[in-house]
C-alpha cells in the first residue's frame, strides 16, 4: 500500500523557514522519520507544490488510485476552497484525509484560526511538528 503525503505552499522551505515555528528539519527529515515508522511494505509517496492547481490534481490521483492522504495544505488551509473541494471528493469517495499542521495554528495569527478544509476531513492533527505526521500515517495504517 501507498500513503500520498502531500504538502503545500513554503513547505519546500522546511530546514530554513521560521524554525523556532516549524523546527530544523526539513523535507528529507520528514521523509526519512515516516518511512522508518511505516512497514517496508508501505510506500510513502511524499511530494510538495507551491501550486493550488498541482495539489488538486494530487487530491485528484488519490481518488482515482483509491490512495489514503495525508495533507498539510499550508497557507491554502485558510482560503482556498478549491482545495477544499478536492479533499471533500477524496473523503466522499470513502478515503481518509487527514489534515496536518506542524504548528498549533490556533495559537498564532487570527487568521490562522480558520481552516476551509477541517470541514471535508477525517480529522485534524496540528501543533506536534513532524510528529503530527507521524500520527496521522499511524492512524491510516492501524486505525
Ligand atoms: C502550517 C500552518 C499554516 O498556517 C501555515 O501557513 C503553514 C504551515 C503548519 O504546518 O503549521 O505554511 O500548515
């Protein structure tokens, strides 16, 4: 099995953005933490855009390839709809999508408090750094 862990916009900059938010690791780190928590026989497809056009046609793929995700869409969280509607077609089609937040955005900005996305998703991690990651693969593979 494949668990799709998608990523949005800035978070290609993990490692060097606001580390006393998001911490020192980076992509690699995040990748390297989740495949050494997952069975070998468990592929972690782990991908990140800038693009809101790019991560729909992610969400997209997973329904079409029947593929559980895991999405930390960014700053996307708080406006994009149509992100929005792309992860309700993911949950509709009965797959989990679980959002993920490395820092606990209710703690921050005003702005930050608001998630478009909550709303379509099976559940909502944030506020653990990469461990927000790591339970949410966890819940995908044993419940
Ligand atoms: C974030 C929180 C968002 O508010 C922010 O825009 C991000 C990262 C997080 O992982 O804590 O880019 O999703």
């Amino acid at each position: 099995p494949r668990i799709l862990v998608l990523n949005g916009p800035n978070l290609g900059r993990l490692g060097s953005r606001e580390p006393e938010v998001y911490g020192s690791g980076n992509l690699e780190d995040l990748e390297a933490l989740l495949v050494a928590f997952v069975p070998e026989t468990t592929q972690i497809d782990l991908r990140q855009t800038n693009e809101e056009a790019e991560l729909i046609g992610w969400l997209h793929e997973a329904v079409d390839t029947a593929t559980p995700v895991v999405l930390n869409p960014a700053a996307f969280t708080h406006y994009s709809y149509g992100l929005r509607d792309a992860a309700a077609l993911v949950t509709k089609a009965g797959l989990p999508l679980i959002e993920v937040h490395i820092s606990n955005p209710h703690t921050r900005e005003e702005f930050r408090h608001d998630s478009v996305i909550s709303g379509v998703a099976t559940g909502v991690i944030a506020g653990f750094g990469f461990g927000s990651y790591r339970l949410a693969v966890d819940h995908i593979l044993h419940g």
